[in-house]
C-alpha cells in the first residue's frame, strides 16, 4: 500500500449493549460499499459477521469478526478495516483487544434503550485505549424512540461532549429522514433500492426554526476548537463553510473533546451512508498517530515507531482464532513497517522467531490471500506456531515490546469430563484450543477432586465454550454445577518472623526473614513488595526470592485455596548463612510466611458482585424487587424509560445469579429483561463463607 493511501484508510470497530443493532449495522455498511450483494439479518441467523453456527442461532455476536471494505466519499476512495464487536458482556474480552488496535469507533445506542449498562462499559474500554468516537443512535423507527433523550443520556451518564450533527425528520413509524446540520439539507432514502439511493432535498418548512436553532448550538459547540470559526460564528455565521465545519469537528473528534452524532435506522436502511462519510470525515488514519512507543527488551529504554513502512516492523497480535480450512489464524495491526508473506518475525515474549506462510485480509470468516501488509493495516497470518494474543511482532534486530492487554478474571467455573473415557485426549486438545483464542477463558484441575474445571466470564460464555466443544472437536460432555470464582483477601496488619532450616547431611538449607504483612493499599492489585532492610543483613541477591514466594504463594490462600487478588509485603530484617543460604531457601521462607501470616491476619472470603439492570412492566416490579430481596441483591436506584417500563437497578453476588433469566421470565410473564456485568469482589458474611468452605474441602475453618 503506498504511504499516501494512509490518509484514507480507518480502522474503526462497532461497539455497543447488547440488541443495540451492532451487526445489523455492519451488514448495511457491507452492502452500501458493494462487499455484499444481499443484506443479512441477525434475527435469521444469514449475518454476514455473526459466522458461527451458535451465533446464527442466537442472534448474538460471539467474536469480533473483521473486514476490509472500500467507501467513496469526497471524491476519494477509502479504505476501512471494520470489525463488528459483541454487545454481551461475557464477551467483553473481544471488544478490549478491538479496542487496543483500532485508530477510531462507532458508538451505537438504540433510540429507545438510550445508554444502557454495557454501553457505559465499552465506553469506558474506549477511553481507556483513547480511541476518538462516532456517535450513531439507531432504530428510530421503533416504539418510544427519542433522538434528544438519547445526546443528553451521553452527556450526563457517560459524561460525554456529543454533537448532534444531524437531527431526525419524524420519530418512531412516522421517522423518514434526517436533517443534515452542516449542509442544511434533508436527506431521504429510497426504499425501492433497499436503501441503496438517497436524495438531499429541502427542509421541510415546519422544521426550518427548529433545524436552525440545533445548527447554532453544533456551531457553537464546534467554534471552541477553532479560533478563527469562533471569530466568523460571533461576526456572520454564514460565512462559515462547509470545509471549515468538517475541519473544526475533526479535530475536536481526534483531541476527543467531542463526539460528533448522527441517527438513523440499520435494518429500514435509513442513515447508514452519512455514518460511513462521517467515518471518513472525522475518524482518525493511521498518521494522526505521531508514534506508537514501547519497549527495547534489551535496554528496558522506551523506544517510538512511525506508522512508516521503512520503520522497523512492529505489528500487536491482538487475537488467535482456528479456523476449519486454512488452521490457526492470527490477527495482526501492523504499526509499523512491512510485513511479507514467507518472511521471519521475532517474538519479543517467547524470544524466537517465526516463519509467516500466509496473509489474509479478512471477510468476516473468508480469507483474500496477500503477498504483503503495509503500516497502519490488519491482516491475518497464517503458519505461526507459538503466539498469543497480546505478543508483539517485531524485526529481531530493532526489538521493541508494546504494551500488552489486561484481561479480567474468569468468575464463574463448571466442572467437564467427556461422556466416554476414549475422548479424553480430544477434550484436552478441544480445550487448550479454545484456551489459546479467549485469554478470560481458563482450564485448570482442581486439586482435590481431581476435575478438569473450565472457567469462564458468564454462564453464556461456558455454554458456549461447551457447545463449540461438541460442533468443533466432537466431544461430548458432561457438566457440573457452575461454581463461583471466589477469591480471599487478609483484614488486617501482621508481622512475623519466619525461619527455614533443613539439615540433610551436606549443604543444608536457611533462611531467616521478618516481614509485615497486611492488605494492599486502595485500588493497588497484584504483590505491593517493599524492602527495607539495612546493612545487608538479607544480601541483595536474595531479595527477589522472597518477592517471587509471595507472589507464588498468592495463588493459593488459606481459607480454601483460593487466589489473593492483593496483598502487602513489607521485608523489614532477616539474616543468613554464608554456605547453607540461596535463593530457594529465601523462597520457600517467604512461602511458609504468607501462610503463617495470612492465618493470623483475618482472612476473609470474596465473591464476585454483578452490577443488574432489569425493565419490568409496572406489575412486576413489587415481584421482581421481592426475587432480587431473596438473593441476597442490594437495590440501588428506580426509574422509569421512554416507554413507560420501570427500570430497577441492583447489585446481586453471581452466587445467586444463577438462572435468573429463567425466574425474570416466570415472574413477569416473559415481559421482563435483565443485563447483567461484573462489578466488582467484595467480603462474603461469616454464616456463607462457613458453608462455602465446608462445600469446598469438609471442613469449616474460619480464623
């Protein structure tokens, strides 16, 4: 690709709450730019991008499925690379790592859900990568529909800067069009040609005032990012040209100081082509990245890359998939560099390079091989062996590690064994595959039974799992009951002595130490290690070692085996032995110490608390707040939507979470709906912890 395409080339991602109309969205955006030749729907299962059977079948996304499509707009052709992200949050992981390789997104919210919980967290996941935003509010021919509503939830739930640059014509059955505010046309589309073809005509006389009055809050809002629009918006708004409009608005979306909105309706075909000019328009290429920076793994000095093809090569493999006909696929965002077909890439985390037979830009599941990939673009790659999601790719003799991703901790585990002892063998390559794709996926065998646990983010994402189980590996299984991811926490300070001898004839072993040990500071994770000792009573060398022991005896607390999610270590003193001392010794003291500390320091045991939002109708409520009483829920807030449905948040622990889209159904007559998230871990009382201890290992020990 030559260098000057850059400039018309986006990597954007469709992101939004579940239902919201994501992938409905991308099928038009494939249609309008000719990919396409016949639009497919979620609700019967022919979506293009939703290419698994089990998310034909649901009518969910499952992964984030990529394509490159092409879009005229401003007499010049550009290039995008879209991928369309799932809404449910058991998913979440696959919108993190879409997130951390895209230049710019999409946002869409339905019209009439407005911003709804899984909105708020892909928002979140967005500012995190700093990832500039579109806004696209959909389905404004549905029942309750409300244009204004929804750029004032933005404003004040997600604490947004949104600026509508067009305004809806009609709402609801009676929606036929919008308002484009910049050019001060209205636009109509043409149902005859699915949508295909549209027209600019006059705005209707009705609207004029009301048009008007939201064109002079856009210029307003735009004017403070350009001094000179500022100047001619006080002195004679109508000098202000389209041109400048675009350009004040495409800086304030790239400095994420606003997001520019637009509306329409996905699946009547009204709105989507304003979304892709606005895409062109506004979303960051590839160069408005000054550089991307990491580090040399050699100097541990923070080293910066180009988007530039004659740059070193520097490509984030930001997701594994297997796929029946070409084997292992690897998606790759080339940062930097060229990346050939047959070439050799250095693996900055496993330190050995890699052979690439193959390149593919994606369409969807289908494969359009390619001899070389250029900076600022994402392929897939074929014939690597060992790479993971989150490694970086790099040439072996200008090393440089980018920053990897952070997944969330699985919370929900069920125990699996195949349903014949012959399949054994199939379930473990079955699952290390499907381990390898999804990082908040894990598989691991419990200790004391002796079972094969899979753990996962939601029920849904462990019947999944199981499903893709049978359909792709051909392995049947049998499940146990879903277990929590509890985890154990200390309450209180401690401070010890901890000494380990081992005499056996020869060398012998010691180590001597006096630490403090008590709970991690607010908002810190992970071993928060200090050392304080003086005058080299535990030599240097050793330290580490007892860091290593902590951080190795985290995994295991001592209510139940549990993982610690934080923990302080303070080293204050120890001593040693000239001849019988080494860096085992000091780890397996500081091993012992965490026990004996963590015994005396209060332990306590957490559970996963899940953030719930149910909309009832206004019979159901009393019901509905009674179930959430009984499951031990915490009822945060009410509220009443659009469309007159009763809103009920709460915070539930995931224990009694269970099939609770059974029992909302049952109790409301199958009029209700739940979305649920993770929150947060918090201390389970004293009464529960017994019974969750004594169901883990027989045996109730509450220090």
């Amino acid at each position: 690709m030559a260098k000057a395409d850059l400039h018309q080339t986006r990597n954007i991602g469709i992101m939004a709450h579940i239902d919201a109309g994501k992938t409905t969205t991308s099928e038009r955006i494939l249609f309008y730019t000719g990919l396409t030749h016949k639009i497919g729907e979620t609700h019967d299962g022919s979506a293009t991008m939703d290419w698994m059977e089990q998310e034909q079948e649901r009518g969910i996304t499952i992964t984030s499925a990529a394509t490159t499509t092409y879009w005229n707009y401003a007499d010049k052709k550009y290039k995008i690379n879209l991928i369309d992200t799932p809404g449910h949050v058991d998913f979440t992981v696959e919108v993190e790592r879409s997130l951390r390789v895209l230049d710019g997104a999409v946002a869409v919210f339905c019209a009439v859900g407005g911003v709804e919980p899984q909105s708020e967290t892909v928002w979140r996941q967005a500012d995190k990568y700093n990832v500039p935003r579109v806004g696209y509010v959909n389905k404004m021919d549905r029942s309750g529909a409300d244009f204004y509503s929804v750029v004032s939830q933005m404003r004040s739930v997600l604490k947004a800067n949104p600026c509508p640059i067009q305004i809806p014509i009609g709402a609801q059955e009676s929606f036929r069009g919008v308002v484009d505010l910049i050019r001060m046309k209205a636009l109509y589309w043409h149902d005859e040609s699915m949508g295909a073809d549209y027209s600019a005509e006059e705005i209707p006389a009705e609207m004029l005032d009301e048009a008007q009055e939201w064109r002079d809050k856009m210029l307003e809002q735009v004017a403070e990012f350009d001094d000179v629009l500022m100047e001619k918006f006080f002195d004679d708004p109508s000098t202000i040209t389209e041109d400048e409009i675009h350009n004040a608005i495409r800086k304030a979306t790239l400095a994420q100081a606003m997001q520019p909105v637009v509306c329409g309706t996905s699946f009547k075909n009204k709105g989507v082509q304003p979304l892709l000019d606005a895409v062109c328009a506004y979303l960051p290429c590839p160069l408005d990245t000054e550089a991307i920076t990491g580090v040399n793994p050699r100097t541990d000095e923070e080293v910066s890359r180009k988007p530039d093809e004659k740059e070193p090569l520097t490509a984030l493999a930001f997701k594994i998939a297997t796929d029946p006909y070409v084997g292992r696929l690897c998606f790759v965002r080339v940062y930097a560099g060229m990346l050939s077909a047959g070439s050799y890439v250095f693996n900055t985390r496993s330190g050995k390079k890699e052979r690439i037979s193959r390149i593919f830009q994606m369409h969807s599941n289908k494969q359009n091989p390619v001899d070389q990939i250029g900076a600022g673009d994402i392929c897939a790659i074929v014939g690597v062996k060992d790479i993971r999601t989150g490694d970086t790719l790099c040439d072996e003799n200008n090393q440089i590690v980018l920053e990897s991703m952070d997944f969330p901790a699985p919370v929900i585990g069920i125990a699996v064994e195949p349903k014949t002892q012959k399949d054994l063998d199939k379930l473990d390559n079955g699952l290390a595959k499907l381990a390898e794709e999804d990082p908040t996926f894990t598989v691991h065998t419990d200790e004391q039974s002796g079972q094969t646990v899979i753990s996962g983010m939601g029920e849904l994402h462990l019947d999944i799992i199981i499903d893709r189980l049978r359909r792709e590996f051909k392995v049947e299984c049998n499940q146990g009951k879903p277990q929590v991811s509890y985890k154990e926490a200390i309450t209180q300070e401690v401070q010890l002595r901890e000494v380990y001898k081992k005499q056996s004839g020869g060398r012998g072993k010691f180590a001597d130490i006096i630490v403090k040990v008590g709970p991690a500071d607010p908002g810190v994770t992970g071993l928060q290690f200090t050392s304080e000792v003086k005058g080299g009573n535990v030599p240097t060398e050793f330290i580490p070692s007892v860091e290593k022991g902590f951080k190795a005896a985290m995994e295991n607390g001592v209510l139940a085996g549990y993982p610690l999610d934080s923990l302080k270590v303070t080293l204050l003193d120890g001593s040693y032995h000239a001849v019988d001392s080494d860096a085992l010794s000091f780890e397996i003291c500081a091993i012992q110490a965490f026990k004996h500390a963590c015994e005396k320091a209060k332990p306590a045991l957490l559970e996963p608390i899940m953030k719930l939002e149910v909309i009832t109708p206004e019979e159901s409520m009393g019901d509905v707040i009674g179930d959430l009483n009984r499951r031990r829920g915490m009822v945060n807030g009410m509220d009443t939507n659009r469309s007159g449905a009763r809103v009920v948040k709460a915070n539930v622990p995931l224990a009694e979470t269970f099939g609770y889209v059974t029992a909302l159904r049952t109790i409301s007559s199958g009029r209700a709906t739940s979305s649920m998230e993770f929150l947060e871990y918090a201390a389970v009382s004293a009464n529960l912890a017994r019974e969750v201890l004594k169901e883990r290992n027989g045996r109730v020990e509450l220090i």
